[in-house]
C-alpha cells in the first residue's frame, strides 16, 4: 500500500493514535506517560503535526512546536522547553517528536512538513544509538542527511 500523510479527525482519537505508536517505540518508550501524553497532546491542538499511514495502519509521526528564534536558542541552550503559550513562534520549527515504523515514511512526513515553512529553519536534537544526543540547527529547505 503507498504512503500518505492525513489528517485524524477528531482531538481525542488523533492524540490517542499517536500515543499508541509512539508508547511503543525508543526513545518515547521510556518517557513518563504523562510526558509524552502532555507533548503530543500539545502538538496535536496546536496543528503541529503529521501522521503517516499505509492504509488504515499508522506508520510514522512528526510533531514539533514553533518558536522565536530567541527562544528556540534558549531551548538549545538551557534544554527547558518554552511555555506552551509561546509554541506558536514565527521563525523556527521545532523537531520534538519523530518516529517510523515503514520505510520511507519519516522522509515522506519531513518532506510534507518542509513544505508548510518555507523559509524557516528547523531545529532539534536527534538521539542517536553511540553516539548519544545530536543537535540540529539547519535552513528548512535544506535536504535532511542519513536515515531521515
């Protein structure tokens, strides 16, 4: 079956589908319950994310939160996220939730959610297994290297 991106309709039904892909899968495994549920939760009202599915199934997850550029260094530095009143900046998109179970699913969600900033620059901290916490700091329209 292809892949595409869609929206869930309903708050409650798309917070409690990505929370069921996400519980099961490293590095969201190992967040406390309430953690994980108050980010996507947040993500999800704000309209700052994406679900990949191959037919009914879901098969990959982006969210994120946007930011000044002055905050969005702050996070980097401090690694406090901002409050969520301030998730909806104007200069900086925020990678804080990744995950795919598909081939070609995690490239296919970042593609879509490149497309919705242009001119922005995307920010994050990648966990990587040997090499620990990677940060990111790159031009939205630049093409994301490795497995992404």
């Amino acid at each position: 079956m292809p892949l595409r991106v869609r929206r869930v309709e309903g708050l409650h039904a798309a917070i409690g589908l990505a929370l069921m892909f996400l519980a099961g899968r490293k590095p969201f495994a190992a967040f406390s319950a309430s953690e994980l549920a108050r980010t996507v939760a947040g993500q999800v009202r704000r309209g700052h994310c994406l679900m990949a599915f191959e037919g009914d199934r879901i098969v990959g997850y982006l969210g994120w939160a946007c930011f000044s550029r002055a905050d969005a260094l702050e996070f980097r530095r401090t690694q406090v996220l901002p409050p969520e009143s301030r998730a909806d900046g104007t200069e900086v998109v925020w990678l804080l939730t990744a995950a795919a179970s598909a081939p070609g699913a995690l490239r296919l969600l970042l593609s879509e959610g490149r497309a919705r900033y242009p001119g922005w620059r995307v920010m994050g901290v990648r966990h990587q297994p040997g090499r620990g916490a990677v940060q990111f700091d790159v031009p939205i329209q630049a093409r994301f290297k490795g497995n992404a």
